[in-house]
C-alpha cells in the first residue's frame, strides 16, 4: 500500500470564462491554491478554439475543465449560460475531460473592477477582464475544493 501524498488530492485544473468572442484562460500553480490568468483565445472556429485548448490541456497536464456559467440574476439558466454550456459539453467531451461549473455572476465586472483599482481602462482591456474573470472562476472552483477536501490531518515530523 502506497503512503497517501499532497498530489493524491492535488488536481490540475484550468479555468475558462467563456464569451461569444473571447476565452479568458486561467490555470493553477503547482500547489493547487492560487489560479492565475495565462491567455485570451479570440473565437474562430469551435476547431480552431479546441486546438488552442488542447495544447494547454496538455502542456499543462490538465485533469480537469472548470467553466464559469452566467446564470442570470434570479438564478436562471439564460441564454448565454445556455451557449456556454453546449461549447463546454462540446469541449469536454472532445478532450474527454471531465467538466465542473462555477457561478460566474458578476466575475467580469469583479474583473473590470480590478483593472480600474489599477488605473487601466477596461475598454482597452477586453482580454485582460476575460482572463481576470476566468482566474476569479478558478480560484473560487480551487477554494470551494479545498474547504470540501480539507480535514484535520495528523501530521509526522521528521
């Protein structure tokens, strides 16, 4: 029997805001606690997009998808959380990976949000709030994890 280790609950995830022209990308480090933006796909082709995806899937060894949906205010699923969850069953399933999703409400304005804290205009940032708004999504997906995961552990001192 295998001695239980930090990488058995340790998972590499990669997080993706999802919009008609833009696909904010976020990934995590190697502790699994911080999600950071990594790039900004613009839309072509479902194709196109998923070979984009899939290089960083696998440069990155990625196990898992984790894709903001949009509900809409009242907690429906509207037509734009519509779209983005046929794109990512899509995707899931082409890169058979298994797929999570994390409420994005409000993610993008957070992001835009963040960018004007830094004196940037979010009009001439697009791709920069889709990146900040899929490492929001990611970060919030690796928090609800961990606290899930978490357990008091005894541990062993050298």
């Amino acid at each position: 029997m295998m001695p239980q280790t930090q990488s058995k609950s340790f998972v590499s995830a990669l997080g993706l805001d999802v919009g008609s022209k833009r696909i904010g990308v976020a990934g995590c480090d190697g502790t699994g606690l911080i999600a950071t933006g990594i790039t900004t796909i613009e839309r072509k082709s479902f194709r196109e997009d998923v070979e984009l995806i899939q290089k960083l899937v696998s440069d990155r060894q990625v196990q898992v998808l984790v894709i903001g949906l949009p509900y809409s205010m009242d907690g429906s699923l509207g037509f734009q959380a519509r779209q983005v969850k046929k794109f990512a069953q899509r995707l899931a399933q082409t890169l058979n990976l298994p797929l999570e999703y994390v409420d994005e409400r409000l993610t993008s304005y957070q992001a835009e949000q963040m960018l004007i804290a830094e004196n940037r205009s979010p009009s001439r940032n697009k791709g920069l709030i889709d990146r900040k708004a899929a490492a929001l999504i990611l970060q919030q997906w690796l928090d609800t994890r961990r606290s899930l995961i978490h357990r008091p552990v005894a541990c062993v001192e050298d």
